[in-house]
C-alpha cells in the first residue's frame, strides 16, 4: 500500500492491535501511543517514529519504527517499512532477538524459549492486521496479483530458484516470477538452497544477501566453484550497501525495494537463450 494511503487511522488501528495483542493476558501496555487525530497529515504520524530508513548505492529504504514491546520482551517493535517493491509500505513485527547463542552458553535454553515466545507475539499481531484487512508482509501475495503489465515471458520456461530466509518474501517472489511464465523453486537458507540446486538444476538462483548461516556472496561463490554448477547464473538481491567485490562475485545485482520495470528485463538477460 501507497505511504500516502495508510495515513494516520490505519496506523493507529494497526498500533491498537498491536497492543492488545502484545500485552494480552493482564501485563501492563506501555502508555498511550500516536494520540492524534485520524487526519493528521502523514508527516505528523512519521514524527512519532524512529526513523531507521537507510540510504544504499543506488536509493533509500524506508522504514519507521516504535518499541512497543510485548508481555514478556520489551525490545520487540512495530515497524511501517518499504520492503521488496518500491513504494509499497507494510506494517510488520521486529522481535529484535536476532542474536545468536551457543548451545553451551548457560541461558541457551531461556534464549531460545523467549524467542519461541516472540516469534508467536510476532505471529498473532501480524495475522489480527491481516483480519483488520492492513497491509502486511503476509499480505504482499495479494499484491502482486494486483499488478499490470506481468506478461509471460517469450520462449522457452526457464527454472528459477529463490533463496531467501524471510518466508514471505520468497513466496511473494516465486509467486511474482511464475507469472511471469517461470518455474520455481524456494530454499530458505544457502545451505539448502545448495542440496536444491543439486537436485533441480536450475537456470538461474536469485539469492538474498544478507541471511543467517551462509549469505548470498558465500552461496555464489560455492555454486561457482564447482564445475558442475559453475555455469548457472546468480542475481544477488540486497536491501543493503554491497562493494564492488562483492557484486563481481555473482552475475547481477538488484537492490531492494525492486523496480518491476527492472527486474524482469535483467532476468531476461541472464537467463540462457
């Protein structure tokens, strides 16, 4: 959805839900959030923000976020970010527990539940917005049905295999490129994504870069140092800063939020003829 079509009402529905989700169960909710009218102009609603948008080679991602938190974690987030497709906002959760304990640290185990807990918070706000009929990540595959102009690609029907360890986004993707006339294929993380291409052989791998365990740069250099996959070409897809060593390690680059109108003519020119 349009930043400009959200507006203030949609946030704060979004904020409500959020809320009552988080805390249900008797925990206290933080005090009273984005207390404004529903018609307040958009850059009054963006003020309440942290703004974490960041600026890459090539453009700015967009992304606006509160610490909520939730009953049992209060570094958890509501975020409003630009994400895959350039100008489409979606509201999500960040449970900010990203980082990664060895089992043998004393509160592995604590860790790993409280992030079990986190990730079903995250879970059950994103499914209430999704019943409210707000924009999520969950939501991006009813979005892309929506878009004009993804023809078929002419001639032969290539394989694509999608790399990505956010769920969503690889579905969203594979569901975008098999409109397009593409098979594809999902892995969600390097190292699956390299039993996948032994199996399916496929034409082309559009990988994520920045994923747990083995990122996309690692993945392109394993598939082209081996004979047997050496020639199938890799798209490097990042939302981040990536150098020049980096790029030359695979075929391409894209850098998200995607341009359509870009996407489709790059892959075009990798694919084999």
């Amino acid at each position: 959805m349009k930043l400009s079509e959200i507006g203030a009402g949609r946030v704060k529905q979004a904020v409500r839900i959020y809320l009552e989700a988080a805390f249900e169960g008797g925990a206290h909710a933080p005090a009273p959030v984005l207390d404004i009218p529903d018609d307040s102009p958009l850059e009054r609603v963006l003020s309440q923000f942290v703004d974490e948008s960041h600026q890459t080679n090539l453009r700015a991602t967009h992304r606006y976020i509160i610490r909520l938190g939730s009953r049992s974690y209060p570094f958890m987030k509501f975020v409003l970010q630009e994400y895959l497709f350039e100008g489409e906002f979606f509201f999500c959760v960040d449970t900010h527990d990203q980082m990664e304990l060895k089992p043998n640290v004393p509160d592995y185990d604590a860790w790993m539940e409280l992030k079990r807990i986190n990730a079903q918070v995250k879970g059950e706000i994103e499914k209430r917005w999704q019943q409210a009929d707000l924009p999520t990540f969950l939501d991006m595959t009813r979005f892309v049905s929506t878009l004009q102009g993804v023809a078929p690609a002419a001639g032969k029907s290539h394989s694509i295999l999608i790399v990505d360890d956010e769920r969503p986004i690889a579905e969203t993707i594979s569901t975008l490129l098999r409109a397009r006339g593409y098979r594809t294929t999902i892995a969600y993380d390097g190292r699956e994504a390299l039993d996948v291409i032994d199996a399916v052989k496929p034409d082309l791998v559009l990988t994520d870069y920045e994923m747990p365990g083995m990122d996309g740069v690692q993945l392109a250099e394993r598939i082209k140092s081996r004979d047997e996959t050496r020639g199938i070409r890799v798209l490097l897809a990042t939302a981040c800063s990536i150098n020049l060593t980096e790029i030359a390690r695979a075929d391409g680059f894209l850098v998200k939020p995607f341009q359509l109108d870009f996407l489709f003519p790059l892959i075009d020119h990798l694919l084999p003829r």
